[in-house]
C-alpha cells in the first residue's frame, strides 16, 4: 500500500511539474497576433485581452502586432506570424487552396458602414469615384463591391478601388480627400458623421456575416492544439470583460480612439456589445453568407466544404472548459 501510494505521488508530482513546464515554455515563447488596426471595434478583444492580461492568465506571452491585412494571411501562411485577427482574407486563402482555417469568429454581424465624402449624397454618386479598401480581397473591398452591385453600379468599371489598409487609415484617406468612400467600421463611422460625411448604408442590412476572429496555419492545428484553445478562452474573458465592464471600455473610446463626446461614446457602446459572440462560433448560414462574399469579391467559383474552411473544434473546447471552471 505504502508503494503504490508513492508511486500515486510520484505521477502527481511529475503530472503537476509537467503542466509548470508546458506553461513556462508557452509564457516564453512570444506567440504574434497579427490584426490591421489597434484601435476599432474589430480589433478591441484581442487589444484588451492583451492589455488587461487575460493572455497572460492562460499562460500565453502574446504580443498584438498592427499590420496590412494581406500581411497576417502571409505572415500566418509563412509562419513569421502564429494568428490572424481577420476573416474574411482566411476564407480567401483557404478558397484558393492554402493550408489555413479560421477556429473563431469574433463577431456575428459586420459592423463597417459605407461612408462618403459630404459632397456624395447616395451610392450612385459614386460613380467615377476612389473607393479606399483595406486590401484586394479583404472584407470592406468584397462589401463594398456587394453594396455597389445591389445599387446598379458596377464595381470593376464605375469606381476605382485604392488600397489603404485598415479602418483608421482609410478614415485618415476620407479626412484628406484622397478617397471619396469607404466601408468604416465604428468609431470612425460616427467620427465621420460629425465631420459632414455621409453614412449611407450598414452593410448588416445588406448581408449577415461574421466579422473578425482567428485564423491559424494547419500546422498549428496539429502541433499546437492546447494553445489554440488558451487563446480562444482568453478573447472570449476578453469579450466579457467589454461586456460587463461598461465604463473602462469607454474610457478606452476616450483615450484610446479619441472619441471625446460622451454621447458619441454611449452610442457606440451600445452598438458594439450587441455585434459581439458569447461563443466563438459563426453558424453555417453566416458562415455561407460569407464564403458567397468572398467568392464575389475575389471573383472565383472554387467551393470548398465549410468543415475545410472553419474548425470550431477548439471554440467549442473552450466554452466547456470556462463552463466548467
């Protein structure tokens, strides 16, 4: 009895110095999140997450790196980058045959809003005008060739496409003068109302897709699995940190977007909090809404099987270990 009872020991101690080890090589290794803005609404569960520690608590050292969108698809693609906080560019990549998925969708509706130049009072206006977009192939490009389409226009002849890069530049692009449109997503829409410019259609009102999230190269998949879990949980406490703690977010608005009026701030809470997920997980049907979305913006008829584009494995995992922490 003695021995077995050391022997039970023994394998606790080595499984308890075991689980230490995993969790200092994972705070040791730096893990890169690649997202195209720091500051927005897409962007603010991984930031918080960051900033709050909450990657920290599940034993994971990431940074949070700003970068153009076709970058994190490449650096996720080349392994210079271990996840992408975009989503519809993973769906592309994955359409086109890269060895890519998305394991979590961040929100369940697309907040961004097709807004204008103060002198373009409707879609048609924007006929023989500079459109800015993120990049060829990213979710504001498919939306606004979406938007154009349902307004008769025709995006490949009617407008000029410019690539910018995230939401903050192409507002910065509006400001200037340098394009005439493009697809914002909050806070830069409403900062765009109080300049005179238009808002002229939410593109949730034209199409139901998810929005932001995690994409990974397979092989992470493979070889990193638990890891992937850990950082789905940290964006979902993330998300019920933004939830629940109401005045620290807008004080983030504040400071961190410069949203200086109260009232803009508000409104733009109570919008955000309603477009975020409590799971992870985008249903088939959005899921579908989006692929037809990148299909037609990138213009390719290749039909890949949901389970090949998206594993919610992982997400799933982690709503029952939080369920059952």
């Amino acid at each position: 009895m003695r021995r077995g009872g050391l022997a039970c020991l023994c394998l606790g101690i080595l499984a308890l110095l075991s689980a230490f080890a995993f969790r200092a090589e994972a705070q040791e290794r730096k893990i890169t999140l690649g997202v195209t803005s720091r500051t927005g609404v897409t962007s603010l569960p991984f930031v918080i997450a960051e900033e709050r520690g909450l990657f920290k608590a599940e034993g994971l050292n990431v940074v949070v790196v700003q970068m153009q969108n076709q970058v994190v698809v490449q650096g996720v693609l080349s392994k210079q980058v271990d996840y992408g906080g975009t989503f519809s560019n993973f769906i592309g990549a994955v359409l086109a045959g890269l060895p890519l998925r998305v394991v979590m969708a961040v929100m369940e509706g697309s907040d961004h809003v097709l807004v204008t130049a103060s002198t373009v009072k409707s879609v048609q206006d924007l006929k023989g005008k500079i459109v800015g977009i993120s990049s060829f192939g990213g979710t504001p490009h498919s939306e606004a060739i979406l938007v154009l389409r349902k307004h008769g226009l025709e995006p490949e002849k009617d407008v000029t496409f410019l690539q910018i890069g995230g939401s903050s530049s192409r507002y910065t692009a509006l400001e200037a003068g340098t394009i005439h449109a493009a697809m914002l997503e909050p806070p830069f829409n409403k900062m765009g109302r109080k300049r005179g410019f238009n808002e002229l259609v939410a593109f949730d009102d034209v199409l139901k897709i998810p929005l932001a999230g995690l994409g990974v190269h397979v092989d992470t998949i493979r070889d990193r699995p638990g890891e992937i879990v850990k950082m789905i949980k940290a964006v979902l406490k993330s998300l019920d940190f933004i939830r629940s703690q109401k005045t620290e977010i807008l004080a983030v608005m504040e400071k961190s977007w410069g949203v200086k009026d109260p009232d803009v701030r508000e409104g733009l809470y109570a919008d955000i909090v309603e477009f975020y997920t409590r799971t992870g997980i985008a249903s088939d049907d959005k899921m579908n809404n989006a692929v037809r979305l990148v299909q037609e913006g990138r213009k390719t008829g290749a039909n890949v099987p949901l389970s090949q584009i998206a594993d919610w494995s992982f997400a799933k995992k982690a709503n029952e270990e939080m369920k059952g922490r």
